[in-house]
C-alpha cells in the first residue's frame, strides 16, 4: 500500500493540557478541541514537551541506544514490579512515571472534549480514571500499563518478537486507552479514516510525543473515538519509547459515562470486564501470529482472509474495501470521472467539486492547478468495471426475487381456487369477511351530514351540517359546513347522517361551485395499522379530474391533497378545489422530469400519463435525489412517499461514520438497489410515529438499526433498536444532534446535523403553503399548544439555516438570526 504525503498534524502544548481545577481556560479549551480533531481527520496527534521535560526523553533515548548496542533491542518495564538489585540504571529512571503522567492527561483530552461540544454535559475529565490501576497503584500490585524501551522496530508489535520481514508491513492496533511514542528517527506510518497511510512521526523530534488510540478507548467510547491503525516502517539506527496506558484487569468498561453525556450507544458495544476484553484481542493477535507462521507462499492470502473475518465480525481492523477505494465518499458514486491533481492524488463526483472550490487538496493540503488536471483513465477503468459487476449482481438478484415471488402467487391462486371448488359458500363468506375488514365509507360524495365530532374538532364544527365534498384514506371525508362555508376533514365516526336527502343535488352544485382554499393542508392522524386502505368506489377515483387542464398529464380523484406534487413540480400542479390538478401541462424537459418524479412520489399514485411515459425508467434511476449538491452535499430527498404517512417526506444523509435514512419511504426495491449503491443506511431515525410507514422492510433490507423516541414506541414499533428515553438531547456521532420537540406526538423528534446547518423536523412544523410564515398542525397534535409552543423555543438556542420538514417546502435562511426571527414570528401568531 503506498504512502500518502503526511498531513499537518495538530500540535499541542503539553502544559495546555494539563489537569487543574476551576473553570477551563480558552488555551485549554482550543488545545482539547485541537487534538480531538486531529484524532478525528488523521487518528493521531502531536504532543509538544516542555524544554525540561524533551530533555529527560532524550535522555531515556539516548541511554537506550546506549544499553542496547550489544543486547537484545527490547525493554518492558511496568510500575511494581521487582526490580533486582543488578538491573542496568536505565530501568531505574523515572522515565515511566512521567510519561505514564503525560498519557493520563492526554487520555482525558477527549472526555472532556465530549463534556464541552454537549454543553456542560455530565461526561468529566475524570471520567475514565476509575479504569485506571494506578490512581494510585496499589500495594504489591503491577502495573498493566507498560513503557517499551527498543532500538529495533520489529520489537515494538505487542512487546513480542518479530517475524521479520512480515510483521512491520501489518497494521497493528493497541489493546489499551493511548499510546505515546517517542524516538529519535521517524519510523511510524499511520492509517487515516479514509484508508491512507501517511508518515506520522516525520516532522517530529524527541521534544515531540506521538499520541495514538486504542481498543480500549474505542470501546468505553461507543465508537465515538476510533483506534489508530500503525505500523513500523523503519529498522535501522532507531532508540523509541513506546508506553501503553492500560485499564486495570478488575475494571469493568462500559459507555456509561458517553450515554450519560447524551450519546446513544449501539448494542455492539456492551460492558464487559478489562480482563475479558484484553483475553478476547489476545486470541485474535494470536491468530495472526499463527498465520504468520505459515508458508511464504501463502501467507498474503492467508492474511487477507483473516482481516476479512475481523471485518465481518464487526471488530476494529479497519482497511479500506475495494466499494470505498473506487467511490466519492461524498456521493457513493463510482469514480467514473477520475481526474488526477498535480499532487498525484485522485478525485471524482462531489469530492472533486470541493477540492475544485477550495483550490486546496484535501488530502496533503497542496494547491490544485486546475489547468495541469488530467483523466485518471486506470481508476475509471476500473470503477467501470466493477460497477458493471455489482448492477449485474443487483438486476440478478432482483430477478431471483421476481421469480420467486410468481412461483409463489402461483401456488397461492392455485391453492385458493381448489379451496373454493371444495367449498364455494365458505369462500364467499370469507370474502365478505375480507371485505369488510377494510376501511368503512358509509357516506357518498355530496350527501348531507351532521358533525357529531371528538375531543379534537373544533367546537364551532360541532352540531353542525355539513356536505361531503371528497373522500380521503382510512375511511376520512373532506367536510365543507353549510352556514359557513369553512371545510375540514373528519373521520367516519365523527359524522352521521342528515335529513332532507333532496337537497343534496342543490348542495352538492353548490359546493362544486365554490373554491376551497386552506392556509395548511391538514393532516388526518394515522396509526400503523395491518391494512391498506380500500378505495371506494375505484372506478370513479381513478378517473381524470374536471379540474385538470388538458394534456398528457393528469391527478384522478384519489388525491388526499398532500402537497407533494406542488413542491416537486410547482409549474405544473396546483391546489384547486381542495386536491392538487394539473394546472399546465410541462413546457420544457425539465418540468416533464419534475412532474415525472412526482407522479412516483405520489403516495396514492394519483397522477397518471394518457400513454406510458418512455423515459420513466431514467427517472426512476435520478432516486434519491440530491437536494443542492453545492450547498447540501451529501442530502437526498428519497422520493416514493408512502400512503401510510400521508405523503410524508424521507431523506437519505450520507457521512463517513455511517449513511441515516431519516423516516421511511414507500418500500421499491428500486429505490432500495440505488441506495445500496450510495452506501446503504446504517441508521433509520423515525421522527415520530405517524411517519413510520414501511420501516420494518426498510430494516430487513439495509441492515439498519432503527431510532425512535419511547414516547412513541407503539405495536407497529416495538421491535426498533435504539427506542429514546428522557428529554435529552441526544447524539449520533459526532455531526447529529436528536432533539426532542414533544407536542406534535409525545416522542416527536428533530434531527439537527450540524456541519450542514439542517434541521429536519419531521411533523414539528413546517412552511405554510400560501405565505413564507412557519405553521403548526395543531387540530392533529396529540399534546397541548403550549407544549408544542416550548418545543418551538427551544429551536431558538439550536443553530440551523436549512428548515426540512415532513410535510411541504422547504426554507433555507439567509441566517441563524433570520431563523430566530421565524420562529419568534410563530410564537407571536399563536400566543396572542
């Protein structure tokens, strides 16, 4: 594997790091976030010694080149343990001591890090140290932390000796919490979160510390902090220090302090006992040991089945595959459109747009000539390659899918048909059993009504007559009053039937007359239930609209007024008479593919062509859909929304530490084959639980673990993975922030991603489809205004300039202040 140019390390004052009491100084507070970030980009950092305190590493350095010039070239030594009276004087220095003091302070750097970026959280510095065996040591008791004196690389892997020739060229990753090494030659490649090796220790002196991370702390961190992958490169002519700060045997290491701070925590990182932990990497360095023994001319495959076993298994060997070498880590495309820099790094998609913009590398942090650019025609190859493959794998595993799926309605039309030519009237029976355990419709369009309501209808609607004037899912009628005129949707339970049924052809003239107009698509509340709505009667839904212009493109009488086709393609559809209609027909092929990706959004397939569209296939592969690659990289709207959310609105967020599906789309296994190829989903974070809809196949098929607040745990959610508890804040990495916003539902949660300034908010609140101003759906909400109102105040102390709601438009701010002044505008409209 070739070695990358190395990147500015951060350097950190040791004095700035270390421990005192009282409030933490602006030095320490940019020291702590200084290192942590470097942790982050480059899994490692630097730390710079006092005058005093370089020299006494240079004197351990020198005294170990010194001791080791006719002696085997390695030195273990561990706080407590006896030390014969014969012992060379370098194993009496205080060396250890002082160095296992730098790695204790450095050990705290990221807890309290985590305790400032959460807002004075309850993870401290301190939080790690009752995992520590010597604060203080006890009596008679060694030390599991261990300083390695060696003047031969090969020795440095584990403290055991060397294979040569193999072991320096593996990446080798450290059991305990930090490591800190120090010598008097660079030697030390280390591997970054993207898979490149890069020279560490090259710019540093014996005055300098390397500081990497372990296992260890991976682990009591939940994954927060990723360990450093090393090796060694250099064996000649080089003294180092190496101490390894260890948990003590005893300690028991969970991530108790991290979900205490308002992190979740997967379920893979679950407590268990230092002694255990070190047991279990044991084997696995063990395993390896036993593979390196093995025959020359088998060992690379060997080695390379074993890692591949690590991966699968989900433990902390971390090479890159062959999917994340050939694709942009922004956008998951492959790199079919490579182009090399002048520095000899490779770009394609998204992430060359940015190196572009920044006219920077972002990988050594060289300028970049536009002009010296040049196609990188062996990594396109092969990017072709091997898309070509997995679309095959993909279109042949489909196909599988399909024709098991026919076999298997076969067999069940044949098995029907035999069961009702043995028992006819059982059949109809239970097909009438069937049928009425659909959705009820017990009134016609323009028949009169009498509004008995609920607990939620307004007062002013109740008693009242009314009209139908269309029919909605789940047995909802759209309702427009007699005396007034105003319209509202009601369930079937909450009307009865009126008197004086000749009236109904004037009334329903009448209505047809008039035009409906609402300041906010209101919203039917819905459960997950185990039945689809039936339509009724569908002969007459799925006819063209008299409201829709002519042309190729039309919505039928099934539309439940969503919003979706109006903001997916504004030029073309309109609200007209309560459902959306074609109001012109598209002029451009731009408004034919936005009125085209409607038509598959629509959640109750509504809009339809005279023919079939011939280039629907092409639109089908635009899902998802990049929201503004320039201003939000990396955000996709899903598309395909589902009728059991009401046409809510699902976005795909791709990152490095894992892609989020935010709410769940309609199930296609189309839309499913073009995520996959973005990276998948790691996480499904359901905002609330009317927006669930088909989440269960969504995590069947991606693997991912789903997220939703305990508020809103129901039948339909309770087998979700992580189910929220409290008030939180909570975290998703180190870019997601989950806010709680109760009122909409009682487990109604936001999701802030912070790098991007996005708020998605699900049902929370959303852009009012007639003016710029925000709106509530109050007349759904299961919980009280003013609750609702809190939640709104609390998004003031959040900082987002981009709004993403559920339901409607999106807004982007010109400013976190003109956020602020918005949502104050919604406090102001609804308090007085």
């Amino acid at each position: 594997m070739s070695t990358f140019p190395p990147p500015p390390l951060a350097r950190v004052r040791h004095d700035d790091l270390a421990p005192f009491d009282g409030a933490p100084t602006p030095a320490y507070a940019s020291a702590i976030d200084a290192i942590a970030e470097s942790l982050t980009r480059h899994s490692a950092a630097a730390l710079e010694l006092p005058a005093a305190d370089a020299a006494i590493v240079r004197c351990g350095l020198e005294s170990a080149r010194a001791f080791f010039r006719a002696r085997p070239g390695l030195y273990v030594y561990r706080a407590g343990r006896y030390l014969p009276p014969t012992t060379d004087l370098l194993s009496q220095l205080l060396l250890c001591d002082y160095i296992r003091k730098v790695a204790y302070t450095a050990g705290i750097a990221y807890p309290e890090h985590c305790r400032i970026s959460t807002n004075g959280s309850s993870l401290l510095s301190s939080a790690f140290s009752h995992l520590l065996d010597d604060n203080p040591l006890p009596l008679n008791e060694v030390s599991a932390s261990e300083l390695l004196v060696s003047f031969s690389h090969g020795h440095l892997q584990s403290g055991e000796a060397p294979i040569a020739g193999l072991r320096s060229a593996m990446a080798q990753v450290d059991r305990g919490f930090v490591t800190l090494v120090a010598s008097d030659h660079p030697g030390i490649e280390v591997c970054n979160p993207n898979g490149h090796w890069y020279l560490a220790d090259g710019g540093s002196g014996p005055s300098d510390l390397l500081l990497l991370t372990g296992r260890a702390l991976s682990h009591v961190t939940a994954g927060l902090r990723l360990n450093s992958q090393y090796r060694t490169t250099n064996d000649e002519n080089r003294a180092s220090l190496m101490f390894r700060l260890m948990p003590h045997a005893n300690a028991i290491l969970d991530c108790s302090p991290i979900s205490a701070a308002g992190h979740c925590i997967p379920q893979i990182y679950q407590p268990i006992s230092a002694s255990q932990f070190m047991d279990d990497l044991r084997a696995e360095e063990h395993i390896v040991s036993h593979h390196l023994e093995a025959p020359s001319v088998s060992i690379h495959l060997k080695l390379h089945k074993f890692h591949h076993m690590l991966e699968s298994q989900g433990n902390f060997v971390n090479e890159p595959s062959l999917r994340s070498v050939l694709s942009d880590p922004l956008s998951g495309a492959f790199l079919e459109d490579a182009m090399v820099l002048s520095c000899g790094h490779s770009f394609g998609g998204l992430m060359l747009k940015k190196v572009l913009e920044m006219a920077r590398c972002s990988i050594c942090n060289g300028e970049v000539d536009v002009d010296s650019l040049f196609p990188n025609l062996a990594l396109r190859a092969v990017a072709t390659v091997v898309k070509m493959e997995d679309d095959r794998r993909l279109f042949h595993n489909a196909a599988l899918r399909k024709r098991r799926k026919e076999v298997t309605e076969h067999m069940d039309a044949q098995r029907r048909n035999e069961s009702s030519k043995e028992n006819s009237e059982v059949g109809l029976d239970a097909e009438n059993a069937r049928a009425f355990k659909g959705v009820q419709y017990p009134f016609m369009v323009g028949e009169r009504v009498l509004i008995m309501g609920n607990k939620r209808t307004p007062h002013k609607f109740v008693g009242k007559e009314a009209v139908i004037t269309s029919q909605c899912l789940n047995g909802w009628y759209l309702v427009k009053a007699v005396d007034s005129g105003e319209s509202i949707r009601l369930q079937y339970r909450s009307l009865k039937k009126a008197g004086e049924p000749q009236m109904q052809v004037q009334l329903m003239a009448l209505i047809l007359g008039a035009t409906t107009s609402f300041a906010a698509p209101l919203r039917p509340r819905r459960r997950v239930a185990p039945f689809r709505a039936t339509a009724s009667p569908p002969a007459l839904d799925r006819r063209r609209r008299p409201q829709n212009v002519p042309g190729e493109f039309f919505v039928d009488h099934r539309c439940i007024d969503c919003q979706t086709c109006r903001w997916m393609a504004p030029e073309v559809f309109r609200r007209v008479d309560g459902k959306a209609a074609v109001a012109a027909q598209p002029s451009s092929q731009e408004e034919r593919t936005k009125a085209l990706q409607a038509l598959l959004s629509c959640p109750t397939s509504s809009i339809h062509t005279d023919k079939p569209p011939t280039d629907i296939l092409q639109v089908q592969d635009m899902f998802p859909l990049p929201l503004d690659e320039n201003l939000l990289p990396g955000v996709y709207l899903c598309g395909y929304h589902s009728e059991h959310s009401f046409g809510a609105t699902s976005y795909l967020v791709t990152h490095p530490q894992g892609n989020i599906l935010i709410d769940s789309p309609r199930y296609t296994p189309k839309l499913a084959d073009n995520i996959e190829r973005l990276g998948g989903a790691r996480y499904m974070f359901l905002t609330h639980i009317d927006d669930v809809a088909d989440h269960r196949k969504w995590a069947e098929r991606l693997k991912c673990e789903r997220i939703i607040h305990s508020g809103d745990v129901e039948e339909g959610t309770a087998d979700v993975e992580w189910k929220l508890d409290g008030n939180g804040p909570w975290n998703i990495g180190t870019d997601f922030e989950l806010i709680h916003t109760p009122g909409h539902t009682h487990g109604s949660v936001c999701l802030h991603y912070k790098p991007l300034k996005v708020l998605f908010t699900g049902d929370h609140v959303a852009k009012s489809e007639e003016s710029d101003d925000l709106n509530l759906f109050l007349m759904y909400s299961k919980q009280s205004v003013g609750l609702q109102l809190d939640s709104i105040r609390k998004l003031l102390e959040v900082e987002f300039e981009w709004l993403l709601p559920g339901h409607g438009y999106r807004i982007k701010y010109r400013d976190v202040q003109a956020k602020n002044a918005a949502m104050e505008s919604l406090l102001a409209n609804y308090t007085r």
